[in-house]
C-alpha cells in the first residue's frame, strides 16, 4: 500500500439495529414521512437522527468500538452490542437459497455489526470481479453440506481455507441478525460473512466451531478486506494528496473505462468531522467513520458537477434529499469486467444506473467528497 491506512473504521446499519430491536420489518419506514421516521429513530435511540452519524455525539452505532473517538465513546469499549443479545439460535431455513441467480454487487447489506468495511467489499468486488468470489461446497463424514473458502492475511500470500456449513445466527423470529441480502432468502452475503469472521479470528460460542461471535468483528478497513478476499496488491490514497476534488475526480476518472471502475474500490470516511474542516455528518448517506463501495465515475448533466457513485452498504434508505452535494440523475456506464481463471475479461456492455432512487446508491459531488472521505483504494 502507498500509505498506511487506519484499521479502526466500523459503525453499525441504524436500519438493522432499528429494525432488530422493534420486530419490524424490513422497510418498515416507507410507510411514513420521513419526519416521522426520524421521530422513531430519535424515540428508540434517544438521540435526534441527526445526532446518530458521528461518534463524538455519544451515538449508540459506535458504542462498543475500538476508537479514535474521545473518552465518551470509549467508555463504551468491551459493551455487548444490542444485536448480540438478540441472537436466539443458528439455523438453516429450508427456503434459503445460496444465490439467485447469481452473485450480485447490489445483494450484500450491512446487519447490525459495525463491519461495514467487509460488506461494501463484498459489494466492490462482485461489481467488478465477480469470478473472483469462487466457493467449493461438499458434505463433510455426517452428511452435512459445507461450504469453503478462501481468504489470504496479505496481497500475494497463500490463501488460508476456510470451512463453514450455513447454519446461520437468527433471532427468535428466525430472521437474519447480522450481513442479509437484498434478494429474498438469498444468504451469500450472510455465510461469506460468516466465513470472514472465521478467518478473522472472531472467538466461538459455546466452544463450536461452526459459531464465530460475529459481534466482535466491530472495526477493521474496507481496503483491507479486499486484499482478504482476493490475495491482490492494494492501492491506497489520502484524500489530502489532491488539490482539489476535480484533481481526485481526474485520478479516479483514470481508472474507469466506460464510467466504471476497472478495479475493485473502496472508500472510507473521516472517524469524526474534523477540526475546522466546516463539515458535519448528520445523514445516513455520509456516515463518519463509515465504508463505502466506489462504483465509478459520473458528471451531472444539469450542473455539470464532477461526481463519485458510491454504494452505502446500509442498502436501501429514507432517501433525504437535503443531503449537501448528494446529485441525482441517471449514470450510464459502459463496460462490465469479469475475472475467469484469474484474466479479465472485458464485455462491452452498456447499461443504466437510476441515482434517484433510495437504494444506497448515489452520486457525491466530488468537492465534498474530499472533504468527508479520510481515503480511498483498490486492489489489482
């Protein structure tokens, strides 16, 4: 890596937390105002929704991290998070498909664990690379169906395997406590998790195996999960090395080919707003201390504002459209890449992205972008 990059970036999905904590289901803001729901979020949370998305608010998606955050934050160091308690067993429901139809980069949402740096990997990497994503099923000498992967300590180490069944932690309804999918009863996202949390070190529960505490993977870095999750080299750059946000637009504009990144990317925003920097994170679209997929390239057509596509891993979202440099419209890009015995192959496809739509997916003015990102970096 070009520079040495923190590993403390993590904050929880305040829909899945929300969510967990009522029995409600998933969406359940659609049918209300957005005052209204954030009047829910400020009632459950104590907290006005605003004050949520900066650790230095005492926020309650940050409480339990490793941090960088001052005294009121780490006070909280070593708490069980709310999403721990609601784990009510490990199961393997007979609808559960492994995906349909395929691994999709828009699939992978965020739970209540604070491993956003892990998801929106994920998410980078099926965009780009999907074929890099490879799983060997079997049964291992009880019949029982396994799933292996692959997961490698550094860019161009040997792969450390990794073996997992798709028991999955549920709570008492039998819904998903931790990383979902955005298709029905699709659960790839959910055992590659799993699977990480294994290799990561994560300690058991009840001394099994098969059970890694996926609560206690709390912080980490998106870049590196990417070279975790392929055994690439990584590139790393300070949004401080640009002179301006067109300059890193340039850069980044540098590696697409048809508006889309041509490597798997990543983002990271500051831990909290910095001193005398004029900016401050009081939406769900840019979270301090948060992860982010970089999808491409994009230039407004109305205002001919230079943009970065981002994908929030927290999914789909109340959608506030008073968000400062959040553009809308709809991106087109061109080419789609895929890696098949390690070559990539390059398909001429074009296709369209709606920005308009409350999906997690949105286009950040990148003058503000190097403003509220600490960095970004991919893998190739």
């Amino acid at each position: 890596m070009d520079v040495e990059i923190r590993q403390n970036v993590g904050v929880r999905n305040p829909y899945a937390l929300m969510a967990l904590k009522s029995s409600l289901k998933k969406g359940w803001w659609r049918a209300k105002s957005l005052e209204d729901a954030k009047k829910d979020f400020q009632k459950k949370f104590n907290k006005p929704f605003e004050k949520l998305f900066d650790p230095i608010n005492d926020s309650p998606l940050y409480h339990g991290l490793p941090g960088v955050f001052g005294t009121a934050v780490q006070a909280h160091v070593g708490a069980k998070t709310d999403c721990t308690n609601l784990l009510s067993a490990w199961k393997r429901r007979d609808e559960w498909i492994y995906y349909n139809p395929t691994l999709d980069w828009f699939d992978p949402i965020q739970g209540c664990v604070a491993n956003c740096f892990l998801i929106s990997a994920l998410s980078s990497l099926a965009w780009v690379c999907p074929g890099l994503m490879p799983r060997v099923t079997g049964r291992d000498s009880n019949n029982v169906p396994f799933d292996q992967y692959k997961f490698y300590p550094s860019g161009g180490a040997q792969p450390t395997s990794v073996t997992v069944t798709e028991q999955l932690p549920v709570n008492a309804n039998e819904e998903l406590v931790y990383a979902t999918s955005y298709t029905q009863n699709e659960i790839w996202p959910s055992v590659y998790e799993k699977a990480y949390a294994k290799f990561w070190g994560c300690p058991v529960i009840d001394g099994d195996g098969d059970k890694p505490d996926i609560s206690q993977m709390c912080s980490g870095n998106p870049l590196t999960a990417l070279v975790n999750l392929t055994g690439l080299g990584a590139v790393a750059h300070l949004t401080q090395e640009f002179n301006s946000g067109s300059d890193l637009f340039v850069a980044l504009s540098s590696l697409t080919e048809g508006s889309k990144c041509k490597f798997p990317m990543v983002g990271w925003t500051h831990p909290t707003a910095p001193d005398g920097s004029g900016i401050s994170f009081t939406s769900d679209q840019i979270v301090a201390n948060h992860s982010y997929s970089i999808l491409g390239t994009y230039i407004d057509p109305a205002t001919s504002k230079k943009c970065i596509v981002l994908r929030n891993p927290f999914g789909p979202n109340m959608g506030d459209p008073n968000v400062p440099g959040v553009l809308s419209g709809t991106w087109t890009y061109n080419l789609a890449y895929f890696r098949q015995g390690g070559v990539r192959i390059t398909i001429p496809v074009k296709r369209t992205l709606d920005l308009t739509l409350a999906d997690g997916v949105f286009a950040f003015d990148s003058d503000e972008f190097i403003k509220y990102f600490e960095a970004f970096g991919y893998v190739t």
